[in-house]
C-alpha cells in the first residue's frame, strides 16, 4: 500500500510539472491576439524582489525585431537606457530580428544562457512562448508589454504584464486629424477625408484605429476616415505606397500604426505636401535631426509610453512593489499613452483645436468620455 501511494504521488506530482513547465515545442504558433481583457491598473501587493544591496539588478531586452523603427522598440530600449542611468541596473539587449520563425528559439536561448534576474519581452507574438519559458525558469522575474499572458494557466506567478490602452490616446489623434481636415491651412483640402495604415490586422492595431475612427467623428460627423493595413512591420515601400493611395483619395492627414513599414507613410506624407500622425514615439522629434522636412509633415503622434512603463517597472521591482502575477492596463490617467505637443503641434495647430483636444483629454480622465475598444 504505501508503494503504490508513493507511485500515486509520483504521479500526481508529474502530471503538475508537466502542466505548469513543459518545455516549448520549437516552431509552436505565437498567440492568436494579446489579452482580450484590458483590467484596471492593480494595486501593487507587498513583495520580496529588491536585489541583494551592491548588486545590481540584471535586466535582458530582448526584441522580437530590430531596433532603429523610431518608435515601438526604440522606445523600450530608451526605457531600459533611462533604468540603467537612474537606477544603477546593467542590462543587455538581443535584436531576434525580422524572421518570425527565429523569434521562439531565439527567446528560449537568451532565457536558457543568458545571465539575467529580470527578462522584459514585448508584443502579442510573444506571449505564449514567454507562458512556456517563464514556467521553466520560476526563481526569475519576466515582464511583457503590450500584452499579456495566461494568468489562469496558474503558471506565470513570475510575470508581470503591461497593457495600453492606445484605443483612449487614439481617441485623441482622432479629434484632432478630425477638427484639422477643416483647417485653412497649406496642406489640408477641402475634403474632410483622414487616413489610417495600420502593420497588420490584428486586434491591438484594430484597437488603435476604433479610438481614432470615434474621436474623429465625435469631432466632426461628416469626416470619411480610410482604413487599411500593410500586412507588415518592416515594409516601408508598402506604408508608402497605401499613404499615397489615400491622399489621392482626399485625405489630408494619414495616422500611421505600422512600426516601420510607417516610414513610408512620412515619405508619402513629405512628397505629397500632406501631413500624418506618428505612433508609439514623439516621431517628429526624433526624425527632425535626420530629415527636417519629413517631421515637419508629421503633425502629432499618438505616443504609447513604453519607455516610461518599463522605468516604472523596473523601478517597482527594486522596491519590491512590482505586482508580479498581475496584468494592468495603462491609460491617459496613467501616463500610459497621450497625444504629443511639441513645437510642430504648437506651429500648426490653432488655439481652437489645442483646446478641444485637452477638453477630450480631461473628459477621458474624468469618465465623461468611454472610449470605444476592440476588445470585448
């Protein structure tokens, strides 16, 4: 009796193991969509995680892509830059490149050989291989962004998630391409026509473009908003060639959602004397030293604060305040995303426009505004 209690056990035990730390399956599909339910921030549960003191904290990057897009993954990077300035943490970053297929083995890799107490990893095609790895490696903390994993699976305990809410900044870039297709300014036509091009249909960006569709016609009823998607990340040619296909079609303003495959979306904007929306990063800003006409064409953008989400992170996890475990959703209220207002939105946009944009802003924040999302 007591050996087949102990077989039963065995048993049991493995079953558990196998359920919560099974090893990824090369070539297994990344996630369909990212969490299909953006919760409230949470309030941040008392933890032990702070490093032992004089060693700093260890951080791995890692990038399923390249970094140069002047935007998405720039934007981690200039978090994990801003961590080890002010936070005294060392971190390295691995760029997994363009090919989709590189980017499990390279993950398991980085988690298996890599010394690191904290690995930060982005996207929604992530999200399943991160599930996999984490389980493997419970002593280490992992942090995903712009996604979330399966908490119910009971076995991402070590996992923090970040979400965005990009539908409520989008909203913003709404009203504003909305009220500035009327503007009597060069550049905007007659025709209240704007533009979306969007990486690929999928959820998140699908997100983005309901919050610019709404914001713009809670603006202005009548104004025709042109959506379509590149099918792409990487694809400059492509953003290029759809801008161009709706500026002939009317539109004065093109928001472009597309990480690279966006810097096609500025030169059509450029060569057609037409304007767009950046996203992710203060666009303008960082193209201006390059190529001053182009970010003098890029009127706004619709900034998701990656960086300033992971130096938070990074930060809750010294003070051992990181709610591991948990997924929370960063809106306007948050910081989380916001509408950029630098000197080429103080050059081109009227006083008129300024204000209806801060009244969206604060309406938002106060509840009177419910953005519409993608995710239901």
């Amino acid at each position: 009796m007591k050996t087949y209690l102990v077989l039963l056990l065995t048993g049991v035990l493995t079953a558990f193991l196998v359920a919560c730390g099974a090893a990824p399956t090369p070539g297994g599909g990344a996630a369909d969509q990212p969490a299909t339910e953006q919760q409230p921030a949470a309030e941040p549960p008392a933890a032990d995680q702070a490093e032992p003191s004089g060693e700093p904290l260890q951080v791995i990057l890692f990038v399923n892509g390249v970094l140069g897009d002047k935007s998405f993954f720039d934007s981690s990077q200039r978090g994990v830059d801003q961590a080890k300035a002010e936070l005294g943490i060392e971190a390295k970053t691995i760029e997994a490149g363009i090919d989709e297929t590189q980017w499990e083995p390279a993950l398991i890799d980085a988690a298996a050989n890599e010394d690191y107490d904290v690995f930060i990893v982005g996207t929604f095609q992530m999200a399943t291989y991160l599930e996999q790895v984490a389980a493997q490696y419970p002593d280490k903390k992992f942090i995903i962004y712009d996604s979330g994993v399966n908490y119910e699976s009971g076995c991402c305990d070590n996992v923090y998630s970040i979400l965005y809410k990009q539908n409520e900044g989008s909203y913003l870039a709404g009203v504003y391409a909305g009220a500035m297709t009327t503007q009597a300014i060069d550049g905007m036509n007659p025709e209240t026509v704007i533009g979306s091009v969007g990486g690929q249909e999928i959820p998140v960006i699908v997100d983005f473009m309901v919050g610019y569709e709404q914001g713009a016609r809670d603006t202005n009823p009548d104004v025709q908003v042109i959506r379509q998607f590149a099918g792409g990340w990487f694809d400059p040619a492509k953003g290029k060639e759809l801008a161009k296909a709706q500026y002939s079609q009317g539109a004065d303003i093109v928001f472009q959602i597309a990480g690279g495959t966006g810097q096609g979306v500025f030169e059509a904007a450029t060569e057609d004397g037409r304007y767009a929306i950046g996203v992710d990063s203060d666009q303008a800003l960082i193209i201006e030293e390059s190529d001053p006409d182009q970010a003098a064409r890029i009127l706004t953008s619709m900034m998701k604060n990656v960086d300033t989400s992971l130096f938070r992170a990074l930060d809750l996890h010294l003070k051992g305040e990181l709610p591991y475990g948990q997924v929370e959703s960063l809106g306007i209220a948050e910081g989380g995303v916001g509408l950029a207002r630098n000197k080429f939105y103080d050059q081109n946009t009227p006083d008129e426009v300024k204000a209806l944009v801060d009244a969206a802003e604060q309406k938002i924040v106060n509840g009177e505004i419910t953005v519409e999302t993608a995710f239901q």
